[in-house]
C-alpha cells in the first residue's frame, strides 16, 4: 500500500491530500538542496524568511514560521559560520540581534529557490490557468484564516483546559 491509496478512504479528505502534496513538493527538494548546497531545514527556513524581508531577529522567524527556538538557532548559527547571514545589534534593542542575508546567502537562496519554483509548476502542470488561479485564491482564504482557526480547539490549549 501506498500513500495515495489512502486519499479515497480517509476522514481527512483535504488535511490528508495537502499533507500528501507538501510531503512529496518538499522532502525531496530539501534532502536535493542538503546534498548539493549543504544547507539543512533550519537553514533553509532562516533563508527564506531573510529572503522575504531582511533585518529579523530569531524570534521574529520563530513567529513566522512556527518553529522551535532550538531549531532556528541552530540556522542561524549554520549560517552565521557559513557567511550566509551577518548579525548586527538591534539599535532599538540592545538584546536582540538583526540578521540580514550576505551575498553570499542571497545567492544560496536563489539557487535554491529556482528548484522550488521548478517543482511547483511541475506539481501544478496537471491544472489549466483558471484551475491555478482558483486554487491559489481558495489557498489564500484558508491561509489568510489561519489566525481565527488557531485559536480554536483542538488547536488551542486553553481548550484543553
């Protein structure tokens, strides 16, 4: 039995099927950019985050992504060795740090990225303009709503309380 044979027979009809496209989108796509780049998860996560907007300390990419503290840390430092990221205090704040991406980091990024945008229009080649366009708008609703369901049980602790 296989993964995809589950997709007809579970109560998880949409949670099921994004977990089975997200698994088989990017494991293969990060163990490829470990092996060829060196770069690991945490890295990897640090770079996107610092890709998307630089000057973020590593409490702001734990917010973003939902990550543990160790894990970013560990990126952070990973990146920090490999010159991919440069620290500098907080002026506002002496305690934190912001990190911003070197060229070097930028350069890991992009390369990196060209695979992951590959990928996505192969794993969307099976859907015309408007079925792409409907899915990224019905995504973005689900995604845009993340902050109401949340907080919701089973999510929330409180709600186990």
């Amino acid at each position: 039995m296989k993964l995809i044979d589950i997709l007809d027979g579970t109560p998880l009809p949409i949670g099921y099927r994004m977990a089975f496209l997200t698994v088989f989108f990017r494991e293969p796509l990060l163990r490829r950019i470990e092996r060829d780049q060196g770069l690991v998860r945490p890295e990897w996560t640090v770079l996107v985050c610092l890709a998307f907007r630089d000057g973020l300390n590593a409490r702001d990419i734990c917010e973003i992504t939902e990550q543990p503290s160790n894990s970013v840390s560990r990126g952070v430092s990973l990146l920090l060795d490999k010159g991919f990221v440069a620290r500098k205090p907080d002026p506002e704040d002496a305690r934190r740090s912001l990190l911003t991406l070197t060229p070097a980091g930028r350069a890991a990024y992009e390369c990196a990225m060209t695979l992951f945008v590959e990928a996505e229009a192969e794993m969307t080649a099976s859907l015309d303009t408007q079925e792409r366009a409907t899915l990224i708008r019905l995504l973005d609703k689900m995604a845009r709503d993340v902050p109401r369901w949340k907080s919701l049980p089973p999510y929330s602790e409180a709600a186990d309380d």
